[in-house]
C-alpha cells in the first residue's frame, strides 16, 4: 500500500497539480494586496463625495503589500527546493536497475534459436 501510495503522490501530475496549487494560492495573495493595500487606497482618494481631509497617503500599506511578495517568493523558494529533493529522488530510483523477467514468448523464441543454431552445426 505504501508503495502504491508514493506512486501515486510523486506521479508527475499530481505534483505538478500540487505545486500549481500552492504558488496559485501565493499568487492569489499578492494580487489581493496589491488591490486591498495599493489600489483601493488611491481610489478613495479620487472617489467622488469622499471626505478627503481624513485621507492621506499613510493609507497606502505598501509594506504590506512588499511582505506579501516576500511571503511569495519564501513560498516559492520552499517549493523549488522541495521539488529538487523530489526530482533527486526520482532520478535514483530510475537509475535502479529494473529486473526483467522475460515472458513465455521470449522464452520460447530463445528455445527455437538454440535449436536452429544446433541444426546448423550438425
């Protein structure tokens, strides 16, 4: 079952589906801050019928929004060196030498070699 299961959580679509997943959901956040902290600032000042004596440009959370892209690429750092340990490991276990065991059909055409090549020599 184990087996199976690690087949199955290091097939490359799933982990590719995963890892999307996840620096989407990163994304997601910084195009969030950006909009909540840069953008929507600047349009209350324009906006008609605001009070603009309360505004300022101290309403501009641009720290938040450059935690926000540090956060990312933290994310997205932890990810790329997850995958390298992943794409390490499937690299030796595709060096592992793959035991082969012939069939019936190799078998036996091995068997009609061996007899032709002795008809030969007689």
């Amino acid at each position: 079952m184990w087996n199976e299961f690690k087949k199955f959580a290091f097939k490359g679509n799933v982990l590719d589906l995963a890892i999307g997943v996840i620096i989407g959901a990163a994304f997601g956040k910084i195009v969030s801050s950006l909009v909540d902290d840069i953008i929507m600032p600047v349009v209350g000042l324009l906006a008609i019928g605001k009070d603009f004596s309360e505004l300022s440009y101290k309403a501009i959370k641009y720290g938040a929004f450059l935690q926000t892209i540090i956060d990312f690429f933290i994310t997205a750092f932890a990810i790329f060196i997850f995958v390298k340990i992943i794409t390490r490991y499937r690299k030796k276990e595709e060096a592992k030498p793959a035991t082969l065991v012939p069939d019936a059909k190799e078998e036996l055409l091995k068997e009609i070699r061996d007899l032709l090549r002795e008809k030969k020599e007689l």
